[in-house]
C-alpha cells in the first residue's frame, strides 16, 4: 500500500510499505481523508520535535475519516464497513491519570502519526477507544475534523466557558478556529480574534467571530481592552506556541479570569508572574482531549457546530508535499486546512 513517510526534516516520500494487521482492541482503517495538522507541519518544517529519536522514517498523520476494514480480536461494537473517526492518542488504563479518567495525561502515552505510524496512508491501526462512529449527518470531509475540533473543545472546557462569557483567541490556526467555533458552541457571547493573517482572520468573522484583531495594527491588548470596556475577556485561549504569546494571552484576561495555554512550543518561555500574582488570574495548560472526539461528532450532527469552511483544500496522497505541506508553509493567508484523499486514485 502507499504512504506517506516521514524521514527527516522537509523529507517526506510517498512509498510503498507493507499493509498493517489489527491487534487485539485494535482497528483497521481505510483511510478517505487525512488532514495536515500543525504538529505535522512543525515535524515537516523543523522536526523532530515530538518524533523520538530513532522513529524515523514513520508514516505521518493522527486526523482522519475512511471505514473499518478489519477489527483485531476482542473488538466489540464495529464492523468492517462502519464509517469512523476518531482521535490520536493512545493511553495505558493503568497509571495513576488514567485511574482518574485523565487519560489525556498518561504518562506512557504514545500519539498516532509520531511514535507509531499514523493515518496518511491507505490503511492503518488505531485503538478501538481512539475510534468514534460517524452518523449519516456528518460528512467524512467534516469526520476528517473530529480531532482537531476535540482539541479546541478540550481547550474551551478548560477555560471553563459558560454561556454569556467573553472569550479572545490568540492564534489564527486550525486549533485557534477550532477554539472559536467551540467557545461559540459553549455559549460565548463574544469571542475576538487575535490573527497574523488577513485571510484568515476573514474566516474567523465568518464563522461567527465578534471582532478580529490583527496584531501587526499595533497594541493587542489596548485593542481588546478598547472592545471591552477596558476590562479585557473572561478566558483567553493561546493557540500558538511562540515564546511570547503566553504573556499576552494572560495581558488579554479580565482580573480574576483564565488563560489556557494549548500550543506547542519548540522553544522555553520567559513570563512576568506579576501579571497574574496582582490579578488573581488563573493559568491551566490543556493536553489534547478526553472524551471530547465524541462531542465534536455529536455537535456537529446536530448541526450546532459546521468546521467545513476551514477546509482550503483537497489534494491527493501522492501532492501532499508541494501541494499540502509547503502550501501551508508559503502561503497561510489562503490555506488553514489541507485534507490529503487517499485511495486508489490518490
């Protein structure tokens, strides 16, 4: 079967690697869509940075939709044809965080895509609890979503967002997009985008955005303070990852409030703990997500949440380098979101 390999920093290869076999509690994929993520495009451009050393060369991808071909003994609840999605992780079930159901805490977790082979490829295996059903209302090009939407859902519950609250989102990515379509999910009555790129912070006021603010106009923070009465929001969510924007994303937080930090960063962080010693605010990280695959499914059945615009573009397996991986790279006022097809044709 074909695959899409990666091997080192901007060397990713589209190759033949043999056809996987379900393990027990372990389903067979076949893969229709597979999105570009941007741990995946930080692994492209700059990595390793979460493949361990010695993994490579290691088929990318953890953001899927496609059908059970074949489930691994113990399997109950699917069977072969089963439309699916599902989530990245994989978790033991015996350590002290999973005990408490935080499984996104392992601490033997592994990820699809970075420390075993990952969906961009015709098939591929994954945990029976990583796998969600999709019903006929959701489409596979938005089943091909569920993961990233898991995170931005994981990242809003942290934050704590109950209707009427006032949300800023910094970062104009799919996670930062994602945020905003959950924190409108949850009920925000607004919710102000913090965006480098025009293009994108164009979408965001399409899908529902209160206002964006670009930060190459100046001040961010004076901006926001001025579109709320000087107060600031009553969470802020940074979906970045620079060594700056935790900083600015506790400076965009009423007194009292939350800032959740969902970035990856590749390098350390220096922080005025001031900012938040005076203001009583409340910093929490977000990992991933729990349960919150299921939710996203469900959310957008029930047509209250629609992430389909955040996709630019469909290309095939075989393009994902020039047309998938350095589009997003060159050009991120025009793409937020590349789905790789996968298939016979691909």
């Amino acid at each position: 079967m074909k695959a899409l390999r990666w091997y080192a920093r901007q060397d990713v290869r589209y190759v033949d690697v043999p056809e996987p076999s379900p393990g027990p509690g372990m389903l067979k994929i076949k893969t229709k869509y597979a999105g570009i993520c941007g741990t995946d495009l930080k692994e492209y451009a700059f990595g390793p940075v979460l493949i361990p050393p010695g993994k490579a060369p290691i088929t990318m991808g953890h953001e899927f939709s496609g059908t059970v071909a074949e489930a691994g003994k113990g399997v109950r609840g699917f069977k072969v044809g089963d439309r699916v999605s599902g989530v990245g992780y994989y978790y033991c079930g015996d350590c002290y965080a999973c005990k408490m159901g935080r499984y996104n805490l392992c601490v033997n977790q592994g990820f699809t895509g970075l420390m075993c082979d990952g969906c961009m490829a015709e098939y591929f295996v994954l945990p029976v609890y990583a796998c969600y059903p999709l019903p006929d209302s959701v489409t596979d090009e938005q089943g091909a979503l569920v993961e990233p939407l898991a995170v931005g859902l994981h990242a809003v519950a942290q934050a704590n967002v109950k209707p009427g609250d006032t949300v800023a989102i910094l970062g104009d990515g799919t996670i930062g997009l994602c945020g905003l379509l959950a924190a409108k999910a949850a009920g925000a009555s607004e919710v102000y985008m913090v965006a480098k790129h025009q293009g994108r912070g164009a979408l965001a006021q399409k899908l529902g955005a209160t206002d964006v603010i670009y930060t190459a106009d100046g001040d961010t923070v004076k901006k926001l303070q001025s579109l709320t009465g000087g107060i600031g929001t009553d969470a802020s969510i940074e979906c970045v990852g620079r060594p700056e924007t935790p900083q600015l994303a506790v400076e965009l937080t009423r007194r009292g409030g939350i800032t959740v930090i969902t970035g990856i960063f590749e390098q350390k962080s220096a922080f005025d703990f001031s900012a938040i010693t005076f203001t009583e605010k409340t910093v929490v990280g977000s990992s991933i997500y729990v349960d919150e695959g299921k939710a996203a499914i469900q959310l957008m059945a029930e047509k209250r949440l629609d992430p389909s615009p955040l996709v630019s573009s469909i290309v095939p397996l075989k393009d994902a380098a020039k047309k998938g991986f350095e589009a997003l790279i060159n050009d991120k006022e025009a793409n937020v979101k590349v789905l790789l097809k996968i298939g016979d044709d691909s």
